[in-house]
C-alpha cells in the first residue's frame, strides 16, 4: 500500500471456542454458511466468480452494518491453509465510497492449551480524504461476526 497519512492497519484479537481450523475452514470453504451462524449482520455471500474454497474467488457480502444493508465484492487474495489464514481484497461496493484501498486480513491461531483459538483481524485501508473515518466500527463488527461464528460452529459439534 503507498505511504501516505490517509493509509492505515488497524488490528484486534477475540478468542473463541472453537478451532481455528473450524473458523478457517467457514471463512475458507463454506463463506456462503456464516449468514447462518449471524443472520443479524451477514445477510447472504454469494460466489460471483471462481469456486468456493479458491483463491481468486470473487464473492458478493450482503451484510447490515450501522444500521444500514450494504454490499462489498471481494476477492480471496490469498490463503495459508497451514497457518489458517485468509485475506480478503475489497473490489467494489459500499466500502468503496470511502475507501481507495480496504483489505482483511484474519488469521486463527490454537491456543496453547488446545482449547479453542485466538483470530487476528487486520484491516489495511486507504482513505480517500482525511473527513473519512477510520473503520473501528468495521472491526467491531468482525469481533461480534467471530463470536456468533464460534456460537454456530461449537453448537454444532
């Protein structure tokens, strides 16, 4: 990303219950699943090019944040199955109007004790004036997206 004062990393952890292959594996493999486990935020995520589970899949979010119904187009832009990684680029929609640049990085790590896992999200934007925000709330909502995730897939098990 290019060095400027309208570029920025904001990052947080939550630590779930379930594995982090688990977790992986839902935002990996099965994204079109996560409207299941937070209906509430994640409306639908439907594959628009590619196929699930590939990088370079282009998948269309339908989610609700701020109390508004919006829209992002992304691109799986790269995977690290061994270190149960992913990150996402966003290409168009809503995001878009604020943002140059807006990429997500999220990575579940197990826990030392074996119980549960620990996700790291990075979110790496570029703004497109300085009256724009930074998106704390986004990341917010990644944290609550992680806990219904990990409430659907240990219910699950």
């Amino acid at each position: 990303m290019a060095s400027s004062d309208l570029c920025h990393k904001i990052e947080t952890d939550v630590e779930i219950k379930a594995s982090a292959q688990q977790f992986h594996d839902m935002f990996w493999k099965r994204p079109h699943h996560i409207s299941t486990a937070c209906d509430d935020k994640i409306h639908a995520c439907e594959l628009h090019e590619g196929d699930w589970g590939t990088v370079g899949a282009i998948v269309v979010w339908h989610y609700t944040h701020d109390g508004e119904r919006k829209v992002a187009k992304v691109l799986v832009e790269a995977v690290d199955e061994e270190n149960n990684s992913i990150t996402f680029r966003v290409l168009e929609g809503d995001l878009m109007k604020e943002y140059k640049s807006f990429v997500a990085h999220i990575q579940a790590t197990p826990k030392s004790d074996g119980n549960g896992c620990k996700v790291h999200w990075i979110i790496e934007y570029e703004r497109l004036h300085d009256g724009i925000d930074h998106p704390e709330t986004l990341l917010e909502f990644a944290v609550e997206v992680s806990k219904d995730m990990d409430a659907h897939l240990i219910s699950n098990n």
